[in-house]
C-alpha cells in the first residue's frame, strides 16, 4: 500500500524512525520485518516483488549503497527532461485508490 509522506501515515513512519525528512524527499519503503528501507534499496526491494525479469535488478545490491543512492538522485534529478512531465494528475481507479492508505 501506499501513503504520501505528508499524509498522517507518512508523517508517523517518519516521527517513529527518527528520520530528517528535510533530508529525505523519496521513497520510503516500510516492512514488518525489515523496518524502513530508503532510496535505491527502497527501489530494490519493490523491485524483488515485481516478478522477473524485473527482479534480476537485485543484482545491484552488490554495488555500495552510496554508489547506488547516489545514481537513484541522479535518476530521479533528471527523470523530467529524460521522459518529460504531464500537465495534469489521472484520476485513479477505485482498485488503484483502494492501494493507498490516504
């Protein structure tokens, strides 16, 4: 499920991981079992879900975190000028809205 980080959720998991939200302004992936996990390893563990061939990108968890949160920043810096903007949101499906805690 998903919740923004600026929605009461987000703002909870962030409060209760003592996590500098001025410092992070990307995904945050929580589990049960592994706690919190943020940027490129937030991106590989969601990968792992999605099923190959996708999840052959878990390769990348050899590469060092700061190599790979420092791609991720890259990644998403650029993402507008790469694969460009809409104007406008999509209006969700009740089956997309009912993936999202808020």
């Amino acid at each position: 499920m998903f919740a923004p980080l600026q929605s009461n959720v987000g703002k909870q998991i962030i409060e209760n991981f003592n996590i500098d939200a001025s410092q992070t302004d990307s995904i945050l992936l929580y589990s049960e079992e592994k706690g919190v996990s943020i940027k490129s390893t937030a991106a590989l563990h969601i990968a792992k879900q999605l099923g190959f061939p996708r999840s052959l990108i878990l390769i990348f968890f050899i590469v060092p975190t700061f190599i790979r949160n420092w791609v991720y920043d890259y990644v998403a810096k650029n993402r507008y000028k790469w694969y460009g903007k809409k104007d406008a949101c999509m209006i969700p499906t009740p089956e997309l809205k009912s993936k999202f805690l808020q």
